[in-house]
C-alpha cells in the first residue's frame, strides 16, 4: 500500500510517499478502513518538522476518514461500507481526560493515517456525519473535537454566550460555526481584514483586527458593553494570554488550547485572580465527546470550513501552505 514516511530526526524534507505491506485482515475487535483524506493540524507538522520527536519511520497525521472494508468478530459498532473517522486518543474512550502525552495519539506515538489503509480496533474511531466527504470528515478528529470540547464540555456553552476567538485556523473557525449554531455571539480576531470579512460573512458579530489594536483585550471589553466574554477559545499561548484574561469576563472560562506564540511565557496571575475566570488547558477529547459532537453536527447541518485540499503525495508541499499562515480554516489531504 502507498503511504507517507518520515525519517528521523524529521523534516518536511524527510517526508517520503513510499511501499509498505498490506496490513491484512481485522482480527477479533478490529476493523480494516480504506482511508481516503486526512487534514493538517499544528501538532502534525511540529512532528513532521522535526520539533517533535517521533520514531524513524513514522506515519505522520492524526486525522483520518475513510469506508469500512471489513469488520473482526464482536464488532457491533460498525458494519462494511460504513464512513468513519479517526479518533486523536484511541485509548480514551469517555470519562474525564485519561493521557498527558501524546504516546498513544496516531501520527506521533503510533503510525497515523498518511496511508491507503488502516487495521485497528474499532475503538479508535467513531462514525463520520451523514452526507459529509471524507476530507471533510477528517477535519473532526482533532481541530473539530478541540473546538467542541472547549466550548460545550468544558466551558458550558448556551444560548446568549458571547465567545471570543483568536484567529482563523481550523479550530477557531470551528468554534466560530459552533457558537454561531448555539445561538452565541462571537467576536474573531485576526491581523488579516481580509479573513475577517469572511469570518464577518460565516456569522461573527465583531471583528477586531489586532495588528491594528494591539489592546485588543481592552477593545473585546468595550464591545461587549464592559461586561468581558464568557469563553475565550485561547490559541496562541503566553503571547496572547494576558489580552485575553482583559477580554473575559469575571467568572469567565479561557480555554487554553495552542502554543502558537511559544511553549512557555509569563502569566498575569493577579489579573486571572481579580478576573475569578477558569483557565483550563485541553488537549482534544474522547470518543464519546466525539460521538456526541457528531451528532451535533448532523443536527444543525455545520460543515467545515477548507481552504485548500492537496494530493498525499504532496503532503510536504501542505505542511509548506500551512507555515504560510494564510489559510482560513482546515487544509485538506486526499487520496
């Protein structure tokens, strides 16, 4: 079968479209999937990229999506021809978050899904919505899970919410459609007008351009009459968080979610403190939250938003795209 390897120690340059050995047939809990897309998150090209050390060898993307080719004795979950998508922890099934690593996650401690086919327990994945296509299935694993995660499980989304989100990348325009179908107001920044004119057009109710405000905690304060937010989708980490602990409001929830301005950084404490806001870090979530958020899917009839979709054999020139920074929403893989 063709799939995508990387060789250590990583590099986009060391992704290589290669020969590997059918996996065969599904034993008793397993299923046999053809895959057929995949989409690009932050955390796979920092493993592709060799800022994540993975083993030699490794088959890179946590995403997947594809049909079910065949079904192990005891699988009652899925029968053949079923469209399904990968889950990000196999191993966490329900319950609070079981895993602080990323050992057991597909693309970086285990093969990921840059391949044609996949013989797995059943377990690491869930059904696909209705009517979706495979690339836009794959973008739920973990942007689309990320986004659900930490607006309904763990920041108690309702109605009349307002929600601030930083950028327009996968799981903040996720979040944006998300808050949008539940009946929240949203606020979206971004240093692009031109992206926020489309995030404008997808629902948002306020804008901020934060090149131009660089308070821009001070102007999502404003906007909201001086009462502050009550969920901040938080994806850029220790260069963003002190504008975003000025923009929730007090009791508020910070979903602390990327890294994308550095691994590490100063909090204000005292502000978060004064504020009383809940900063929680999340990393994805479990099949049963991703059963669930399918579901609310298929109810409010949502689909991804994809900029670009690419060829696996292309999949270096992808990851190229994504380091641009110029997409609005997910970047596709198919084959």
């Amino acid at each position: 079968m063709k799939a995508i390897t990387l060789a250590a120690p990583g590099g986009l340059d060391k992704l290589t479209l290669s020969d590997l050995p059918d996996p065969g047939q599904p034993r008793r809990g397993e299923v046999r999937v053809a895959l057929h897309a995949s989409s690009l998150n932050f955390h796979d090209y920092l493993v592709c990229a060799g800022m994540s050390q993975t083993a030699d060898g490794r088959i890179p993307l946590a995403d997947g999506a594809g049909i079910v080719e065949a079904v192990g004795e005891g699988v009652r979950d899925f029968t053949v021809g079923d469209a399904v998508v990968s889950c990000f922890f196999p191993e966490w099934q329900s319950g609070p978050p079981l895993v602080g690593d990323f050992r057991g996650v597909p693309g970086d401690g285990i093969d990921g899904f840059a391949r044609e086919h996949a013989v797995l327990p059943a377990t690491a994945f869930t059904k696909a919505p209705a009517g979706w296509s495979h690339a836009e299935a794959a973008t739920i694993t973990t942007a689309g899970l990320t986004a659900w995660r930490a607006l309904v499980v763990d920041g108690g989304l309702k109605a009349g919410d307002t929600v601030l989100v930083l950028g327009t990348g996968g799981v903040s325009i996720y979040a944006l459609q998300i808050a949008r179908a539940m009946g929240c107001e949203v606020i979206v920044t971004s240093s692009s007008d031109e992206k926020l004119a489309r995030a404008k057009a997808l629902g948002a109710t306020h804008t901020v351009n934060y090149k131009k405000q660089p308070k821009w905690g001070r102007t999502v304060h404003d906007l909201t009459g001086g009462r502050g937010v009550d969920i901040v989708v938080e994806v850029g980490g220790p260069g963003t968080l002190a504008q975003s602990i000025e923009a929730v409001r007090i009791g508020g929830h910070i979903a602390l979610i990327g890294v994308l301005t550095g691994a590490a950084g100063e909090v204000p404490t005292a502000a978060l403190m004064v504020k009383q806001a809940r900063l929680q870090g999340l990393v994805v979530g479990s099949r049963d939250e991703q059963e669930d958020f399918v579901r609310a899917l298929e109810a409010a009839a949502i689909h991804p938003i994809i900029d670009r979709t690419f060829a696996l054999a292309d999949l270096a020139e992808a990851f190229r795209y994504l380091e641009g920074a110029g997409h609005f929403g997910k970047i596709a893989v198919t084959w």
